[in-house]
C-alpha cells in the first residue's frame, strides 16, 4: 500500500458533500432540491440518437483519435454562439473540454503554483474550489463592490502571486445572482490593476428566465481593447446545462497563446475529448440548440417562479432568499445561528426533504446559515409541496 | 495577456512531436509509419451504433450525470476481464478514466510533488513522460536488469522521494519489447526495496501474436501477497487499441484506497467519464470483445509479420531492429552518428515515408539514433513498399 506516498495535494482533496448526498437520496418518497442536475426528461434524447447514428455511419472516424483541440465543425459553430453572445472570436480561439470542471482544472494547472492566489467568491462554484486546490493555491475574497482594491489583494497574497479571478456571473451556483454590468465592469479594472486573468464560467449562461442578458466579462472586455488577443478573460461554456450533462462537452475561449497552452495540457492529461460525443453535440447544437433553448427556458422558469412563491407562503421571519434570473438554484439564508447542516439532517428525517448546506460552498468554512435548494429537476407540484416541508421543519 | 502568470509547470509542457507530425501527413502517397494509431477499419462500428442506439432508447440515462467511479456494468465486465488475465479484484477495485492517458494523469497528480522522482524507461511511452512531467518531478532510468539497486535510487532523489516506477510490461510503445517473468519478478523486489508504487500500462496487453501471455506485474504481486488490497501495484487499462480510441474509455485497478483518492481526483477534474461511452462500450465488451480480438491479433500480426520480413530484406548493416510479440511497434536502432530526424527528414523529402524519430521518448535526451515504426495502420503491401523506401534513403 502506497497512501504514504501521495503528493502533499492529496491532502487537500476531499470528497464533494454533494456528490455523496446525492447517494443517499435514492430512497422512494424523498423530496430532493440537492442535485444541480438538468432535467433528464428535458434532454433531445432523440436528437442525440439521430445523431450518434449519423456520425457512425459516416465512418469509423468517430471512434478514432482526434486532435487535442477539438472537433473543427464544432468549433465553428461555438464560434457563430460566441458572437451572438456578444464575443467576437476565431476557431483557434476555442479548445474543446470534457465539460466546463475540466476547464476549471485545466486553467488551475496553468496557472497556479503552490502558494499563488486565487481569487473567488464567499460563496463560489464547489467544483472550481475543488479543481484549483489540488493545485495548492491561497483562495482569497473576490469582491466586487470596490471595497477592497488592488493593493489589498497583493500585499494578501504574500510570497505568491494573485493568478487569476473566478466568478460565475450569470445565475451562479450556488447563489442563483448575477452580477451586474457595473460589477463585471469593476471586475475588469480589478483584473487590470492587478495584472491578473479573470476565469468567466458562462456554465449558466443561457438559462435567462427574466431581464435582458448582461453581455459576458469578455465581451465587455473586448469592446474596451479591441481584440481578444489583447484579452485576460477567459470564458468557459458548456452543454451540460442546455443538451446534455453526460457528454461531457465544454469549451474555452481565450487568446491564442492561452488556448495554445491549454492544448498541451489536454494533450498530456487526456489526449482529446471523445470524438463521437464532439460530433454528435455539433449535430445536435446545429440543428437543436436555437428551438431548444426556449424549451428549457419556459419549463425551468416556471419551476422558478412555482419555487418563489412557495417560500414566500411558507418561509418564517428572519429568512431571506435570491430571486435569480435565470440558472438552476435559489439560496436561502437562515436565522444567524442556525446551521444548514442540522436542518438537513432533520429535513431528512422528518420531512424527507433534502438540500445542500451551504458551507461546503465558502472556501473560509463560513456559511454555515445557508442552503441551496435547486428547482430545476422537479415539477411545479412537487416544489411546493417541498417548500411547504422546508417551512415544517423551520417552523419546528 | 496573461502568459507571464503561468505556473512555472507551464515551462515544461511542448508539443508532442508526434502529434505534430502527423498533421504533416496529410500528402497524397505518403505511407506513414508514424502515428501508433489502431486502424480504424478495424473498429467493431456496426457494434458500437447499434450500442449507442441501445443506451439511448434506454432513455436519457445516458445523456446524465452519472457518478465519478464510472458505470457500475461497465466496472463489472472488467472485474470479469482481470480475472482473466490473472488479477482478482472487485468492482471498488476498479475506476473509469477517460482513456489510460487520463489514468497517468492524475497518478502523477495523486503521486507527485516537485521534485519527486518517477522511474521510467529510457526509453518510454512519450505520453507518460509529458502527463508526469506536469507535476515537475524528476526523473530517473528504471532498469529492470539488477544494475542498480535501491540505494542508489534513493540517492539520486535527493530532497525529493522517489514515488513510483512506470512501465508498459508489454510490447511497450515505442520499443515493442516485452519484459519478462524475471523482469517482473525483479521489479517487485527492487519496489517493495523502495517502498514506492508501480504504474503498470496494459494499453497494449491484448495484442499478442506470439508466445504465451506473462501475468500481469500485479497478478504477481497477488500471488505474492495474497489481497490486492496488499498491493503497490496499479493496473491501466484501456479500450483504444481493442475497441475504439476515440471514445476515450479506460480504466484504473489498485486497492481500494488509491481508487477512493483516485474518485476525488476525477471528480475535481472531470466529474465523471461520459456516460453514454461507458454504456455503449460495456455492451460491446459484453457482446463483441471476445470474438474481436482474434480478429485484431491476426490482422496486426500479418502486419508485424510483413514488416519484419521487409526488415530482413532491406535494411543495410548495422541497423539492428526488436521483435516485438504483440502491440504496434517494431524499434529500430541506426548506426551510431546516424540521427533520426535527419532520417525523418530526407524520407518525407526523397521517398515519401514517415515515421518518429526515437529521440521524444527518452527522458534524458539520448536516442538520436533511434526510429519508431508502427506497423498498425497500413496493409502488407504498403508496409513491404515503406520498409523498401527505408532501405533506400539508409543507403542514400
């Protein structure tokens, strides 16, 4: 046995609560808001099958090893989706990933060293803390309200160096908000001052149940120096959250000499992503994504909307919650003094309603008041019904 | 920009050579011996639509999140298949990768700090030297002859620890070679002396056209110490030279508590292998390997056979080449002063053919007058008329 010889990161890794509360939750009558998973019954499973027996009968390539950078048409079509999203790149611009967590692993084995510093929210996305620690990075506090600036953030950092800014900016997980256009304009004069990249996760992005879209921190990037080349933005898209999560399909987009790089990470970590599955999501995100998109927009909105207004039927005083505009998540925040833990504990038992406590998402161990409650993989009736638990169990 | 951020692992990550030259062979007539890929008019296709069309009309199973261990079916068929070839383990024994590239991947980032040393060939599979070489160890001329022993490793580390050797037991890429029973039986000794883990990459152990099968090192080392709980020992295994590359479907066997940190690591990384893959290649384990490997082991051994043959009858004095049992790849060793990519270079020029100059795959920077040819991808004929041109420019 061989556990005594792990590197020092190993200590650091541990398993995602999430993903081992989701193991728990198979038993029948339970109400879950846990999981940030899709609605598989919103899939075009059938899209996909048409599409994986087109890319096979076309052939074996589709079985056969492929470039590290990613299937050319699928580029391509990113390439027209950035645009309409307001970015304006090449297809040497775009690496593809297997999803937007190998992105998040592959940037922090780019750029942090042992001791640098990475810049996140309290709270932030569980699987970007879990990505970039095994790298050893300090995390410290992104904050986007100017008080703190950029000095601050140096002098913190000690003998590393501040590498890079992580955010999420439309409808993060776990807190379902967004930041404005005056915080990622902000965010952008951090990032100058500080000399630092900025890792946009668009994971979310195209899930907007209300409001206009805020165009992405590249964009806004772009627009003030012209070229992405000239950009310290990094922006990660995925399709787990609009076609399907199991593909494992994701892509970056970032400045030549960046995507460059990223290729020799994939390269020596996996070689490419899964040639069929990069085939089959181009047909599919060509053929699909524009009718889909409203599909899912209308469903998970209504589920939205059924969500907030049971909390605002059953939720005590002194209980406070976002109202996102889009995503897959709404974040409560508890009584000070209560802890989220013990209420899903007994949730769990009383109501058999689950959640995920909040504090596995603050890379300080805070937030132990908050709960995320996902609404995007139940029907209307059974939020409220959930949410008529979850105001049992508080009021108990 | 942001390339002045970079970890300082980013000094060390190039280009593969290989994969770079192959995007040179797009030419018209020419015959290239150069990348180690399987052919894919070799690939069990009508399989693998027909499973793809099974796992969908399953539902949308396929297309979902599914847990980081890998498909429970799947980790089953391979629980059968080890035992096959001399390992006995149970499923917790066993996690998916997405090919064994990934599974070299996160060993180096479970096992190595910098300045850790890693054992490998000199020389060895260029793959395993670039994953490692991410996690900036140091490494260290494995040599499974008794010319050296432990002390002396140990010393070599210095500050660092040496943390595992690695080595392709057999018919390695690049050299074809096949370590023997005392070969093995040595280099348990010599880990068990040093008290480190061993990699064992079996991408190429179902491919053997002559001579009877040498268990597994860790099939030895269980029948040297009972459990494979009691193992330093990791197996990698892999479907892209049996069923298809480019699903990207390998998978990890060791005891169980390198398989847990192994979990935390892909699910940092990558969250979890692709579903539908998982699927699709299970049910053509299930329905197709046994018979398609025949086929594999006669197709590639005429290949082999033709090869060697045209060695014999071409190559001048002096050019000295391995016979390889199995795998892809015939080694071949020019005089000494003569360099391989000079070869490379005059062969594209004068007779059209391609292969890989050796000097990648050594470590240390040795081997100029060494050349990799994979005799895989091309028909008798062809391979006849390349090793014919090969003579010519030798004698050029």
């Amino acid at each position: 046995m061989t556990q005594n010889l792990f590197a020092t990161r190993a200590s650091r890794m541990k398993a995602s609560e999430i993903r081992e509360l989701l193991k728990l939750l198979d038993q029948p009558g339970i109400i879950s808001f846990a999981g940030g998973i899709p609605d598989p019954n919103l899939f075009p499973t059938e899209a996909f099958a048409q599409a994986c027996q087109a890319a096979l009968n076309a052939g074996p390539q589709a079985l056969q090893y492929s470039v590290s950078e990613g299937y050319g048409p699928l580029r391509e079509w990113l390439v027209q989706h950035m645009r309409e999203i307001g970015v304006d790149c090449s297809v040497d611009n775009i690496l593809i990933t297997s999803g937007s967590q190998q992105a998040l692993d592959y940037l922090g084995k780019l750029y942090l060293s042992p001791g640098d510093t990475a810049l996140i929210g309290w709270p932030t996305y569980l699987g970007a803390i879990n990505a970039f620690d095994a790298y050893e990075p300090r995390f410290d506090r992104l904050m986007l309200n100017g008080n703190r600036g950029a000095a601050e953030y140096s002098e913190a950092a000690g003998e590393g160096a501040v590498k890079f800014a992580y955010l999420s900016p439309d409808f993060a997980n776990p807190t379902g908000e967004t930041v404005d256009l005056r915080g990622r304009e902000y965010l952008l004069d951090l990032a100058d001052d500080l000399n630092i990249a900025v890792i946009e996760d668009g994971a979310y992005q195209a899930l907007r149940y209300e409001g206009d879209a805020i165009p992405p921190v590249l964009s806004l990037e772009q627009a003030r120096k012209g070229s992405i080349e000239a950009c310290r933005t990094i922006y990660c898209g995925s399709f787990s959250k609009t076609l399907s999560p199991g593909l494992r399909v994701g892509w970056v987009v970032a400045a030549k000499p960046i995507i460059s790089q990223l290729v020799l990470v994939k390269q020596a970590a996996d070689l490419h992503s899964p040639t069929l599955n990069q085939m089959a999501v181009e047909q599919v995100a060509r053929t699909h994504f524009a009718t889909h998109i409203p599909l899912l927009r209308k469903a998970y909105g209504a589920r939205r909307d059924a969500m907030l207004e049971a909390l605002q039927q059953n939720m005590p005083d002194g209980v406070q919650w976002t109202h996102p505009q889009g995503g897959m998540f709404i974040w409560v925040t508890l009584p000070t003094g209560m802890n989220g833990a013990d209420l899903l504990a007994r949730a769990l038992d009383t109501v058999k309603l689950a959640f995920v406590p909040g504090r596995a998402f603050f890379a300080d161990g805070s937030g132990a008041n908050t709960i995320r409650l996902s609404f995007s993989n139940s029907d209307e009736d059974t939020i409220r019904e959930g949410i008529r638990r979850l105001g049992i169990v508080l009021r108990a």
